[in-house]
C-alpha cells in the first residue's frame, strides 16, 4: 500500500502513530490524542471552508511563510487576524451579510474543541 506525500504520521510529536494531513488534524485532538468526536471532523471541514473563502490553501506560503487556518483565525491561534478581511476578491462580490455569517461559521468550526 502507497502512502500519500500529503498524510504524515505524528508519532514524534504525540507518541500515539496518529495519522492525519498536517493542518487538518485537530490541533486539540493531536496535542493529546484524546477525545476523537465529530469535533475533531468539524474542525476538518471548517479549514475546508477557511480555503474556499480566502482562496488561500491549508500550509500555502503567505509573506514567506505557511499559512496555518488555525492560527490566523481561530479564537485560540496565536495571530488572531479578522477572518472576513481576508476573503478572495477574485471569487467575487460576498454580500456582506453573508459573508458575516460563513465568516463567523468558519471561525466557530475551527475554534471547536473536543468534547465540548
């Protein structure tokens, strides 16, 4: 069986062989291993949706660095940045309602934690 270049094992890391994409694992979840609940797949989606309304992909090069959905917007990352300012222009016009609404929905998902 081949391994896909984008999956990567974190034993290192946790010590448990948790096996994931890096970026779309729960940070909650890989920093403890414990508590897998749909929480874990919530936050998953939510970087989904964090890439389709920036345009910016999970791990891409912002300013010389990687971009991390996480720490950009979630209420735990450590920038903290407006997520609605960073919504692709090339996708168009958001009506700003709702851009409010997928902005706050992207933010809540990625801020979820296991067990709650």
């Amino acid at each position: 069986e081949t391994e896909s270049n984008s999956t990567m094992t974190l034993m290192d890391t946790t010590g448990a062989g948790l096996r994931g994409t890096r970026g779309y694992i729960c940070p909650y979840f890989a920093r403890t291993t414990r508590n897998f609940t749909s929480a874990n797949e919530v936050f998953s989606l939510g970087i989904v949706l964090a890439e389709l309304v920036t345009g910016i992909l999970q791990n891409s090069k912002v300013d010389g660095e990687d971009l991390d959905h996480f720490e950009y917007f979630s209420n735990d990352g450590m920038l903290l940045k407006h997520f609605e300012d960073y919504a692709d222009e090339n996708a168009g016009v958001w009506p700003s309602d709702l851009l409010q609404k997928f902005s706050h929905l992207t933010v809540m998902m990625i801020s979820m934690r296991p067990g709650n």
